[in-house]
C-alpha cells in the first residue's frame, strides 16, 4: 500500500508557457481552498521561484527540481504525489519516462498529449502495470480532447435517456473559434511526422480510427480530407486540424466504456466556414493550410496576450442521429482561447477532478469520458468556464 503522498498535485513544466498557466490558475482558483496541496516542477529552482513570485502564488508553495533527462527526478517527483500534471511536451520526446514512473508508482497522470501513436505506444507497455498498481493514467485533458470526448459522452447520455439508445453517427462540428493553437501541438505535429517518417508502423497507426482501441476494428469512418456543403447546417465544412487526436480519443472511450455507443458507431469532426462562396473559398483555404507543420508554426513556449486568451472563445455543435432516422443535438463552448487559457483550466480541473471526486476509477490508462464522466463534467461547468447543452 503506497503511503500518503505529501500533495495532491505536482504541476511539472510549471515555468513553460502553459504549465505556468496552470500554476496561476490554481493559485487564484483555489487561493482559499488550503485542503488542496499543490506544488511547482522544472528543471530549474531559480526560474520556478520567480514564476511563482510573478504568478502571485504563495511564498511558501512547495517548488522541486525534476528533469525529463534524469529519469530518477522523475520518480521521485511521482512518489511525492497523487496526481502529476505534466505539460511537458513533445510527450513523444519528454513523457516516456514519466508515464513509466507513475504506471510503476501508482501515481494518477494527466497531460495535454495530442500524439496517437506514443499514447498507443505507452497503452501498449504501461496499461498493465497501471492496473496493478491502481495509477489512473489520463492522456489529452486539454482543448484536444476533453470539450470533444466529454461532448460526445453527454449526448450519448441524453440519447438514451430521450431516444431508449445511444446513436450510432455523430457528426463533431466547429462552430465558432476563437484563439491559436499553442506552440506544443505544433512542436507534437511535427515531432509525429518526424517520427512517422522513420518507422512505417507509425503511418499505419495514425491513419487507423481504432489506433487507440486494441484489438476493436469497427466500421468504416468519413475520412474528412476535404470540403464539403452540409445542406443541413447551410455551411461548407472543412477538415479540423485536431480531428486526427479527437477521434481516436473518443473511441477509445466508447471501448473503455464497453461500447456503451455501439460497435457501428461512426464518428467524425469538421469546422465549420459558412455558406455560400464565401464558405467555400474559406473550407478551402483551410483545407490547404500546412502552416503548423511548418516552420511559420507557433515555437512551445511561445503564446498569445493575457488579452487575447480572455478574448478567445470556441462552441462546438455535436449531431447525433439514429439508426432509425431521429437526432439529437448538443454543444460544448468555452471561454477564452482554446489552445491556453481553457485548455490550462481544462488539466488542472482534470487532476483535481481524479484526486476528489473520481476516486472510485480504477487503475489503468484512460480518456477523459470513462475516467471522469459527469463529475468532470460539473467541475468544467464550475469552475473552467464550460458549458454543456441540448440543442433544439
């Protein structure tokens, strides 16, 4: 029986640009809640130190030193926790080793990972002994890919209670976005091609739906590789850049879930550019942006204003539709920009989430939607600035 870790959470990464994020969010969000023990990671006393003094954290909030390098750091930063919430990435080139340490440790995990094929890698070699040592590993507790995965899960869980079933097509539709993606998911695309270009193994994972579900195959999905007009909506749709992670995300909670949305269930994810011309030439355009795979993309560490983070927004329409003709809709929208300022809200609501409330959850390595559910759910909607709804 592991002993009582001296925190709740340890933030590692705490003076990158978004882990400093969280930092500050916790600082502020939970500045009366002295039940909740929190602690600062990184490479560097000195520069943790400052951080705090400049995020207005507490003098006294606990700092240390660990270093995806030194592999030691890392489980000796795992033993002193309950939850690590690392937003230390590419996870593919700085994760490996921490994932291994809290499998090993029993120590719960969240990240912002937005890499199928290193989390299939590490469902591979580490599901197990998360199991047997009871840590909950929770992969993608930002932007990519909780308002998708939870979107999808709450309106399974209307369809049954309005319909008598899950629905088997949902269709995952951007309506509105304001924000930039963040230096990390570009850093985490580019280290994917990299990485696929020198193993052919990793082309066949990233171009699977079920890449994230062994040993499941299901039907066929859209492929979602260029415009379309949806009739229905009077939009064009484009590709979503981050459809690649959603998707596999959100199946793999259906598995986990025991196909709670069926085996034939369908699923894919658009953005939406308007209607007309106009629409068109934008769907277009977006199809043909390459600009985050390029060296024009966003660096990790870099990142907008604290004004354009309060200033950005996003609200996401899920279409749910039966297999005998009826539907269903819902949304999820968020304050603040997507890439940052709720993606940082996002992770640290995750970890706290995994300390108070789903404490029943098992050992093993999970998505946001079978781990947490409904509890994380009201967290967001608390406290992140979420909101979830049926539509007419």
């Amino acid at each position: 029986m592991r002993k009582t870790p001296e925190f709740d959470i340890v933030v590692y990464g705490a003076t990158g640009y978004t882990g400093r994020l969280v930092a500050e969010y916790l600082a502020q969000e939970y500045a009366g809640d002295t039940a909740l023990r929190w602690a600062m990671a990184g490479r560097n006393m000195e520069k943790l130190a400052a951080v705090r003094d400049q995020i207005g954290a507490p003098a006294n909030t606990p700092l240390m030193v660990a270093d995806a390098s030194d592999p030691a750091s890392l489980y000796a930063m795992a033993e002193r926790t309950r939850v690590v919430l690392t937003t230390v990435g590419p996870y593919q080139l700085y994760g490996s080793e921490l994932v291994a340490a809290c499998a090993e440790t029993g120590t719960d995990y969240v990240d912002l990972c937005g890499e199928p094929a290193w989390m299939r890698q590490m469902i591979d070699a580490h599901a197990d002994a998360a199991k047997a040592s009871g840590a909950r590993i929770v992969f993608s507790c930002g932007f990519d890919s909780i308002p998708f995965d939870l979107g999808v899960y709450f309106l399974q869980q209307a369809a049954k209670q309005q319909l008598g079933s899950p629905v088997s097509r949902v269709k995952g539709r951007v309506r509105k976005m304001k924000g930039t993606f963040s230096g990390g998911t570009a850093a985490s695309l580019q280290a994917t091609m990299s990485a696929a270009k020198a193993n052919p193994e990793i082309y066949q994972l990233l171009s699977n739906h079920f890449a994230l579900a062994p040993g499941f195959s299901g039907p066929e999905q859209p492929p979602a590789s260029k415009p379309e007009y949806d009739e229905n909506l009077n939009s064009w749709a484009a590709p979503f850049i981050m459809a690649a992670i959603n998707t596999r995300n959100v199946h793999r909670s259906n598995a986990l879930l025991g196909h709670a949305y069926g085996e034939n269930f369908v699923y894919d994810e658009m953005l939406l550019t308007g209607p007309g011309e106009q629409g068109k030439a934008m769907a277009e355009a977006v199809a043909a942006d390459r600009s985050l795979s390029s060296d024009k993309a966003p660096k990790p560490g870099e990142g907008p204003t604290a004004e354009e983070r309060e200033n950005g927004y996003y609200d996401i329409l899920f279409i749910g539709e039966s297999d005998d003709g009826k539907t269903i809709k819902a949304s999820v929208s968020g304050k603040r920009d997507p890439g940052y300022g709720s993606t940082s809200r996002m992770i640290a609501e995750s970890a706290i989430c995994l300390v108070r409330d789903a404490t029943d959850t098992a050992g093993g390595i999970w998505t946001t939607a079978p781990a947490m559910g409904d509890r994380l759910i009201k967290r967001l909607t608390e406290h992140a600035g979420l909101t979830f709804k049926l539509e007419g």
